[in-house]
C-alpha cells in the first residue's frame, strides 16, 4: 500500500475513534461532526488515489472497515460513503447548517435546483435564518385544501392514507379540518 494511502487510513481510524467515542470523557457533537467530515475528505482523497469505486470499496473494508477496534460500533461502506459526501457538498459549516442527513438528497442530479437554492440562502443569510430557510426548502408546506374539495381525490387520498408521509398525514387532516369548519 502506498504511503499515501496508508496516511488516508490512519486518518480515518484516527476520526472513527473520534465520532465512535463513548465514555464520560467523550468528545462533543460538534467535535464528532467534524471527526465525520474528516473522515470524508481522507475517503475522498483515497478514492483519487485508486482507480475505481470497487478499489476504494475493497480498500475500505481491508484497511478501514477491518482495522477497527472491536469497541467501535460497526463501520460499514454506506457510513463512509454517506461521509464522503459531506466535503462535495460543500465546508464543514455549510453541511452543519443543512443538517449531514440531507447531504446525500442535495447531491442528486435531479435535486440540483434544491442544492443551489440552499447553498443561495446560506450564502445570503445569517445561519439562524438559513435554517428556517433551508427547511422550508428541503421539506416544503403541502397543501391538501385542493384534495379535501374535491370528493372522489379525497376518497381516493384517504384510501391510501398509510401510504402518506408523517408530515403529508398531518397536512391531510389540517385541511379536512380547515374544510369542516368552513
């Protein structure tokens, strides 16, 4: 193994340990987030190094995935690769504001027009307003009033309620409220 891919290694294990840490001495969220983006720029820089995404998957599991210590829970190479994501995002700071979770969702072809309005609002706004901002955006109002008057969408909404979103549930039964108490 090259020298710098041996480097690339010992940073990963060096951050696992970090965002894996349990103990009354443990690091904070905020150090562990870090550890995560870390961990994806030293993924990052080893997938340049080999040729293919089946390279740094065989990589990961011979030099990462296998070398951790056994009191680090389980690492496998959807968390690396959901990590790598974090730096082709964007800074530490800009994945902090739209929260790691939605990262994956952004980077999506077909949610290039979600990612530019983000990165948008956190270029232009203060991270307390981009937050909001940011939410509205990766999870938008749906308005069902159309659905509740209209009987036959209704009845065929209703039909396939389990189906629904938590959030589209909830907006379903604000707008047969709305409705009912016209």
């Amino acid at each position: 193994m090259s020298s710098a891919l041996t480097e690339q290694q010992n940073i990963i294990l060096q951050y696992l340990d970090t965002t894996h840490y349990i103990d009354i001495n443990a690091p904070t969220a905020e150090e562990k987030r870090e550890a995560k983006y870390k961990i994806g720029q030293a993924c990052n820089k080893a997938r340049e190094i080999l040729c293919s995404d089946d390279a740094f998957l065989d990589w990961a599991w011979s030099n990462v995935i296998d070398e951790c210590p056994n009191d680090i829970e389980e690492v496998t190479p959807n968390t690396l690769t959901s990590w790598r994501m974090l730096p082709k995002f964007g800074t530490l700071a800009q994945c902090e504001l739209v929260g790691f979770t939605h990262i994956a969702k952004l980077l999506q072809e077909k949610n290039a027009v979600m990612k530019a309005e983000v990165l948008a609002v956190i270029a232009n706004n203060d991270p307390e307003s981009a937050k909001k901002l940011i939410q509205t955006i990766l999870k938008p109002a749906i308005d069902y009033t159309p659905v509740v008057t209209n009987k036959k969408k209704l009845a065929a909404t209703v039909e396939k309620a389990d189906k629904l979103s938590k959030d589209a549930l909830v907006a379903l039964v604000k707008a047969m409220h709305q409705q009912m108490t016209k």
